[in-house]
C-alpha cells in the first residue's frame, strides 16, 4: 500500500507517494526523464520494510504543478525541488535512490549537501552526466552525442573555442521556448489510451508494454475524448547547464555518503567505448576517491530494469540498504 502527498512549492506543489510507516529508515527515490514517481511502483514493494520509501514527481512531470509560464527547465532546479521537500519533511540524513535523471540529481545534490545523504544509490546513471567537449545535451534517450575527448586543453585559445562553442544550445533553448510558446496546439492533444501508449513506447522502447501503462496511469489524465499526457512540453527542452567531466570529477571528492552503482548490460551506458569517453574516468575516480563506500554491479536488463524487471535489482539494493545503520530523518 501507498499513500499520496503534496508538498506546496511557490508555483503551486510537487506530488508523491510513499510507502511504509513514516517513522522508518528514509530513502527519497527520483524518476528519469519525462518519467514519474509510478517507476518505482513494482521495486518498492520488494524492498526492505524498515525503510519509509518516497517517490516524489519533478516539477512539470506526473502529478506535480508545471513550472511558471516563460520559465524553461533548469538541472539544477530538479536539485532544488528535492531541497524543498526534505526540508518540508524535516529530514536531516536520509538515502537518495535515482534512476537516470533522478541518479544525476542525486549525484549533485550528494556533493552540494553532503552531510544530509547517508546512502546513495544510481540506478542506469553515473552521478554526472559530463556535457561533451562543445555540446550539451539532456541524459534523455536516444540522443546522439557527440564523440571527443572528455581531457580539455588548458590553454587560453582552446578553453576560449570551447566556451564559444557552449553559446550555440543557449541560443537553440530560446528560440525553442519562444516557438512553444506560439503553438497552441502543443499542451492540450488528445490521444485515445492505446495511442498514448505506442507513442510512449515508440519513444522509450527500453519500456514493455506492462511498464508503459504503470507510467501513464500517472503521467496522463482523463478527458473527454481521451488522454493528455500531463508533463509539461518544456521539460523536453535540455537547458540542463551540465558540468564538465574535470568539474565532475572534483564535485564527486565531496560525497560523504556509501554509493551503489547499478548499470544494466543492455543499457544507457552499454556503448560506453564509442559514444561515451566520460565514463571510464568517472567509474576511476569513484573508485580512487571514495574506495570502500563506493560498490558497482552490473545486471543484466536495459535501462529500465527497476520497472521492467525489479527483481533484478531489488536484491542488491536491499543488501546495500541492511549495510550498516541509517540515521533516521526525524529531529
């Protein structure tokens, strides 16, 4: 069983849901890309019943208020949000789980507060996700990237090429939000419930049909004629503002917290040695840096085995729970 909340937020409120007694061990759970807290619906329920699990929707996403008109999505903002709520619910140390996105949020927001994650785990995401030397672009699927070096050259001319070459997705995030803005047909489309999923899963085909329809129960709403998704359309706009690896790789000293790492062999990052060269120096530098906290395991699946296949994972990610002590959130 779960229960849903809302957390007021000056926009209007972030939703949730959560699982088991509040007065359990913490662990705050964040969704992917365009994704909703329902990802983690069939995983929870195999976890740990000692923990109080809660999974909240990003702004714009599932349940939870779009951001202000004019405003685009912004990274870091995500890591905000997951602020505002620990600091409704008066946690002080808690674990963060996420997937995708969510692991990258978690992954910053571990390093800004530190102190207040006693556990992190990443699920398909690495923490970080580097923007390429000259390009920036969403941890979103199906998005091809450009392969360069992620080692920049530290002298003047090529730090200055590099910076100018950052301008061109500013410009293209505008001009996109202006052309939102235009069109009136983009918000409101109705799709009868079998054309929301195809679409769903011609975009994701890591999803099965099974875990399409969990993700629309939450991520559509009913109207006459149909449904509409209810994410905002912003949110596909990639004003993400990514760090550099080098930056990365300096933020990531700072978790004080034990890291687990779940990467599906069929995933995200199963192409690493073509089209993702920041990888490898990331898995070294949690190695090097973080030693005995930091785990990896590799599963089979692809990037969405926590929904499609939980119980893939669900064991590693209850050893990793019942390790040690977590401190609870209440004051």
């Amino acid at each position: 069983m779960f229960s849903e909340l809302k957390f007021l937020v000056p926009w209007g409120h972030i939703a949730a849901k959560a699982w088991g007694a509040p007065q359990g061990r913490p662990v705050l759970c964040l969704h992917g890309w365009l994704d909703n807290a329902n990802t983690f619906n069939r995983l929870i329920p195999l976890l740990p019943k000692d923990h109080y699990y809660m999974a909240i929707d990003f702004a714009g996403h599932g349940l939870s208020s779009h951001r202000p008109p004019g405003f685009p999505y912004h990274f870091m903002d995500y890591v905000g949000d997951v602020r505002r709520i620990v600091e409704a619910l008066k946690w002080r140390q808690f674990t963060l789980m996420g997937h995708s996105l969510g692991g990258t949020v978690a992954g910053m927001f571990s390093c800004i507060f530190p102190e207040m994650v006693d556990k992190l785990i990443l699920v398909e995401s690495y923490g970080y996700f580097p923007a390429p030397k000259g390009d920036e672009r969403a941890p979103g699927l199906n998005r091809q990237k450009k392969s360069s070096s992620p080692l920049t050259s530290k002298d003047a001319s090529s730090i200055l090429e590099e910076y100018e070459r950052l301008l061109k997705p500013k410009r293209q995030l505008f001009e996109d939000m202006l052309r939102f803005e235009a069109d009136k047909q983009y918000s409101t489309k109705v799709r009868s419930p079998e054309e929301a999923l195809e679409r769903l899963l011609k975009a994701n085909p890591n999803l099965t049909e099974e875990s399409g329809k969990i993700l629309l129960q939450r991520g559509t709403t009913e109207v006459p004629g149909g449904l509409v998704y209810n994410r905002d359309i912003r949110a596909t706009l990639h004003n993400h503002s990514f760090v550099t690896l080098d930056q990365s790789l300096i933020f990531l000293r700072h978790i004080q917290a034990d890291v687990l790492m779940i990467i599906a062999q069929d995933g995200l990052f199963s192409i690493e040695s073509k089209n993702l060269p920041n990888v490898k120096p990331l898995q070294e530098a949690f190695r090097t840096y973080l030693k005995e906290r930091y785990s990896f395991v590799k599963v089979p699946g692809n990037h969405c085995v926590h929904l499609n296949e939980p119980e893939v994972v669900a064991g590693v990610i209850s050893t990793f729970l019942s390790k040690g002590k977590c401190s609870k959130a209440r004051l």
